[in-house]
C-alpha cells in the first residue's frame, strides 16, 4: 500500500495570521443571506449566503432554482463579473477570482490578502479596484491569477465601500466621505479628480448610469449627482431624507429603488426628471421585516428579507406597475447556525428560526445536509443520546424531543407545550434538565414521545448553560453568577451553592472533574468544585474588547472557548490557575457555540459551522532551539509504509518519536551513531491512521518536532 506523507519544518512555516496551531478540515459555510449590488444577467442572480454564494436561475421568478454554489472564507458582500472570472470581496479573506465558465462547479484561481475588510470590488479583466474598510481602494494586479499582487492604493477618507468602474473613472462610496471620483486610466498611479460630501453625511451606496450619479445618504436621503463633469460633480436634487435610514439603492428604467432600515420599505422614486424626482409608491414588507441589499433589472426587483426569519429569503418583486410594486417569486436561503453538536458521524444544527438540521460529516471536505425538522423552531441548545435529540427552544414550546434514528427523516416526536425561554439541556437517566427564564425544569423523557416535567426550581437570575455532575447540575445564571443544584432527588432540586462571576453575565459552562469551566461574555473562568456545595475561584481570563467570550467545552484539561468576532481560542488548563492560550482559530463569522470532540471542535459559526482540528497539545512547535546543531536537517519521504527521514550530516546516536496531536509517543526508534552517521533513518508507519502526526528528532538533550500529514 502507497501511501503518501507531507513533511513542514516547523523552523520555516509561518502559520497564517488567523490562525495557530489549529487548522479548519471541513466547514459548512451556508447562513444568512443579502442580495449583493447587482446581477449578473437577466437569468442569474448571486446571493449572499453568510460564507458563500448562491446561484440562482431567476429567469422564470415564479420556479426560481439554485444552479451553483461557491464557498468563500469570508462574507462575500460584493462581487463583479468580467466575462466567466467573478470577482469577490471577501471581507477579512482578501479579494478573489472564481471561474465560472461552468456555473454548477465554480472552481478557485487566485486570492489577494489586502490590509482592513474587503467589501466593493470592480474588475476589468486584469486589475481588481477593492474598497476597504481601512485605506481606501487597493488595486490588485491579477496578470497572473495563480500569484496576484497590490501594485497600488487610491486613499479616501473614511474607509471605502462601493466601487463601480465607468470607462477610465472609478467611483467610490467613502462613508462619511461621501463620494470619490479617480482617474484610474493609470492603474498604477489611480489619482483622485472629483468628490461630493453632505455635511458628514453616511453614503451607504450609489448607482452610475450615463452621466448621473445616484447616492443613496443614510441621513439625507436620495440625491442625484451630474458628473457630467467628475471633476465637478454637481447636486441636481435631494429627497427623502428626513426621518429615514437609507441603505440600499438599485436603478433600472427611470425608477430608483431605495430600500429604507426604519421601517423597512422599499421607495419607488421616478427619476425621469433627475432634478425633480417623486416618490410613487412604497412596498412595505410582512411582519415588519428588513429588507437586506437590492438589485434591480428591468421592471423586477431582487431582495433578501429578513435573513433570520425562516419566512424571509430571496425576493423577486414585480414593479411592471410602479405604483403597485407586487411578490413574484421567492427561494428559500439557509438560516444562522447558532449551536452543533456531533456524534458518530453525524452534525446536529440548530439554526435561528428552523428548527434543527443534519448533516453527515463522514467526510469533513464534503458535508451535507440529510435532513431537517422544518419548524420554525429557534434552538438555544442540544443534547444527543441517540436516537434522539433533545433541543431547548429558545421562542416556542420550550423543550422538544426528536427522533433522528432515521437522519434523513427527522420528526418531533415530543414537545412540553408551554412559552418559555429554553436555553440548555442535558439528558441522564430518563430525566432531561433544562434551563428556562429563570427556572430549571427538570423533565421525565423515559418516555420520549410523552415527556412530563417533574420539577422545577426557581434561580436567583436567568438561566443559560449547563452541565451535570454527580449529584449536582450547574446552570449558568446569567448576572446571577453559577449555581450548584443538588439533584440527588430529582423531584425536589435544591440550591446547593452559589459563585459569582468576577465582570458580565455567566452565559455558558462545562464540568470536567473537580472544575467547572464557564463562560460570563467578558472572559472566562475555573472554579475547583471538589467540593461541590464550596465552589472555589481559582482563575479567570478577561479578554480584551471587543472579543466575548460566549459558549465554551473543554476536553480533559483543555479549554475551548467561542469568541465571537475573533473565532476560537483554545487554551491549556494543565494547571488551572494558569491558563495559557495554546491555539486560536479566526473563524470566517461570528463564533457562537463550541463542542469538542477527540481534539476536533465543531463551532457554530453563525453562517454554517467550522470543524477544526487543534493539533498542538503536549508539541512544542516554538522552532528550532539554538543548540541544536545547524548541519542537523529533516527532510522526509513515505513509500509501502515506511517513512524516511534524511538527517544530513548529524553524527550521534538520536531517537525518533511519531507523535499524535495529543502529545502521545506512538512509535519510538532509537538510532545508534553508525546508523545516524550514514545521513538516513527509517521507521515503520503501517499502523497510524491518517491525521497529523509531528516526527520528534530527539539528540543531545535537544528535540525537534516537525509537522507532518499522514494521508490514506
């Protein structure tokens, strides 16, 4: 058997900046959507969705069906199209290059990492105009797809949003910079010859068409622009502005079309007479809902509503009649992850307003959804003992159980029918305990389809994770600090001890033998529940803002911890009142809920959720020491199972260790000088299984561990 093996020297990889000693080996990127700025033709519509985009066939908008899909690492808000290369601005990821000359596989060519978020992108076949969230527009030269490069900066106040390419001129929203008018004829010398500002103004997007520039001002409304003259742009008319939030604007025909934040409304503007525009009528949508991006072709409109609500998603609005603009089409856009949970090979999701959904993560390159309940149900959290899965619902019947023993088919089987805030659960013996507002509900699920509850206790605040242990369940209590309950009868739970949180709100905990892992927003903590009735503080790690810290699991005395913005932390607990930060991860969104299992952490992710491996427990990967002799190299090739190591020119006796990412010897060698002298050494690899493993050179007192993948 073949079997191939990648050595990285630890003395010369420089893991990325988002990233240490973790590495991500399957995501499902799909949640909440926006329309982006534009479509490609008539017939196809990308649509934002969280950590990709969707492609959508919208020729016919009463059967509108998905043709594609694209995975992004980062939140893909604008993109441009220059023959089949669409071009996309991918938020924290840089800007990048997909063809997609066939739409049912867009395949990667090229990305740029450039300083700030990327947000609005042109391309023009070669260079890339990227508006940044800091530092204004970068141009990136894409002569080379494989191997591209910033060759130039356009400096705008504020920080640049839009761009829209015109000829040889490139128009940029800049915030409260209003808007900027370059000449890039020049690619490499882009070079500022025009502006328009209102007095601070927000300009959250703008449209080009011919000579007039439409600039939809949060504050100030709608205002129409000549550029006639782009050294000179000149105000024709402003409207709509008091009392409004604008943030959305397309153009088609003689109508613009503003979408308004508060409440959400679409104006139908006629802008025939750019210096005299009227309002013609307003759409306002269903329950009040937002509307998220706007493009327009012809007399029809593309939205997205209310991304969080499973009611929202893609929109096709008919406005053939603009002073009855009406719904003619819709698709369904996948919803927030906010917590997963996994077993065997198997990932439960709770997404915000749909229930719950599985997925098969047999293979972490290549996960798919098999299932949903399809209730509009918003999961706090989940607990599996298969075959079922028990949810904490968060805005209906607090509590539900559901049989997944068939995963493509998964049915609620059980529910208590009663309001509640549910937040956590966990299941032992027949008896689920859930937390509730501001009880703990304790519930008999020896009957799964009749759960009856049993007991419930009132707690000093509001209840939110939890976690049992012995005879007690801890609940994290929100501004109440951590409770401990005894619940040696469960028909009568008791408040056993309480611990305060040192700073905000405890949100979430994990018990792991005598300590108590919790999360409070601000940081996280240990308390030493040895005694459990005398919970003891021994250590608390404040996180700087703007990082939370929000849901957290640890395995045995490794901590993982949800941080929001700044994605995954993993932390060393070997000694508890000195945790140290071993391993991070910047997830594309927004990191929410963490569960980890053999080293793997599966983290709800807001859009979809990440499978990350941390490979760096018990390995000192911090380089060569400077005593190791600077002749010694490892460099390493495999064949029918047998892994070569070429030593270079080393002259003494060493040992060799295979290492798991546990830390864990799995295979040992020693070698004596004369075998060491001859430059190369082997050792039998037939009984690992694939994963990462580090190869220890271990020799005069010194060890060097380099990284390796083993792959089958």
């Amino acid at each position: 058997m073949i079997t191939t093996l990648t050595l990285v020297l630890t003395a010369v990889v420089s893991l990325a900046p988002d990233s240490s000693a973790c590495r991500m080996i399957g995501r499902w990127p799909f949640g909440a959507g926006e329309m982006p700025r534009d479509l490609v033709n008539d017939t196809l519509a990308y649509v934002n969705a969280g950590g990709g985009l969707i492609i959508l066939n919208v020729k016919d908008p009463g059967n509108i069906a998905e043709v594609g899909e694209l995975q992004t690492p980062g939140l893909p808000l604008f993109f441009s199209v220059h023959d089949t290369v669409l071009c996309v601005g991918e938020d924290e990821a840089g800007v990048a290059l997909y063809s997609i000359s066939d739409l049912s596989r867009p395949w990667f060519l090229g990305r740029c990492r450039i300083p700030g978020r990327s947000f609005g992108t042109a391309f023009d076949g070669r260079y890339a105009y990227v508006a940044c969230s800091d530092g204004g527009v970068r141009v990136v030269d894409f002569v080379d797809p494989g191997s591209p490069g910033e060759v130039a900066m356009l400096p705008v106040p504020s920080g640049a949003v839009c761009v829209e390419l015109r000829g040889g001129l490139l128009y940029v929203s800049a915030r409260t910079g209003g808007v900027r008018v370059a000449d890039v004829s020049d690619p490499l010398n882009p070079c500022e010859i025009g502006a328009y500002e209102l007095n601070g103004s927000y300009a959250q997007s703008f449209r080009v068409r011919d000579s007039l520039l439409y600039v939809a001002f949060a504050e100030s409304g709608l205002v129409v622009l000549s550029v006639a003259d782009p050294t000179n742009p000149a105000r024709l008319s402003s409207s709509f502005g008091a009392g409004w939030w604008m943030d959305g604007l397309a153009i088609s025909g003689d109508f613009a079309y503003a979408t308004i934040a508060n409440p959400p409304q679409i104006k139908v503007v006629d802008v025939s007479d750019p210096a005299h525009p009227y309002l013609v009528s307003t759409y306002r949508p269903p329950r009040n809902m937002a509307f998220y991006g706007i493009a327009a072709k012809a007399s029809l409109l593309y939205t997205v509503l209310e991304r969080s609500d499973p009611k929202g998603g893609f929109r096709v609005i008919d406005v053939s009649d603009p002073a009855s603009p009406a719904l003619a089409g819709s698709f369904s856009l996948p919803l927030n992850t906010e917590v997963v949970v996994t077993v065997d090979t198997f990932a439960f999701a709770g997404v915000k307003g749909g229930g719950v959904e599985v997925y098969s993560i047999a293979d972490p390159s290549n996960i798919y959804l098999l299932g949903e309940t399809g209730d509009t149900s918003r999961i706090g959290r989940l607990f599996v003992e298969w075959p079922y899965v028990y949810a904490a619902i968060y805005n209906s019947n607090f509590f539900q159980v559901i049989d997944v023993s068939d995963p493509r088919n998964p049915v609620i089987i059980g529910l208590i029918d009663s309001l509640g805030y549910g937040h956590d659960v966990a299941v032992r013996s027949g008896l689920a305990y859930v937390s509730v507002g501001e009880y703990l509900r304790i519930i008999d699920v020896s009957a799964p389809a009749q759960p009856t509850q049993v007991a419930k206790l009132k707690l000093p605040n509001s209840a939110f994770g939890l976690d049992l242990s012995g005879n007690y369940c801890y609940v994290a209590d929100w501004y109440g600090g951590i409770q401990v309950v005894d619940v040696s009868d469960p028909t009568n739970p008791v408040i056993a001890a309480s611990c305060p949180t040192p700073y905000a709100a405890a949100v979430d905990l994990v018990v792991r033998g005598d300590y108590v892992y919790y999360s409070d927003v601000q940081g996280f903590g240990i308390l030493d529940v040895s005694d459990p009735r005398k919970p003891n503080p021994v250590a608390y790690e404040s996180l700087p803002l703007p990082a939370v810290s929000w849901g957290i699991d640890a395995m045995s005395t490794m901590v993982f911890v949800a941080l929001g913005d700044d994605g995954l932390g993993v932390y060393d607990a070997t000694d508890p009142a000195h945790p140290m930060l071993t391993g991070y991860y910047n997830t594309p969104r927004w990191a929410y809920h963490v569960s980890v299992r053999d080293n793997i952490a599966y983290v709800a992710d807001l859009a979809g959720f990440c499978i990350i491996q941390y490979y760096g427990q018990g390995v000192e990967e911090g380089g060569i020491s400077s005593k190791m002799p600077s002749d010694l190299r490892v460099l390493g090739t495999v064949a029918a199972d047998i892994l070569l190591l070429d030593l270079g020119p080393a002259h003494a006796q060493c040992q060799v260790a295979i290492l798991d990412v546990s830390g864990r010897a799995r295979c040992t060698r020693n070698f004596t000088a004369a075998e060491v002298g001859q430059g190369r050494v082997t050792l039998d690899v037939s009984r690992l299984p694939a994963g990462v493993y580090f190869a220890e050179v271990r020799g005069q007192s010194q060890r060097r561990p380099v990284k390796f993948l083993l792959a089958r």
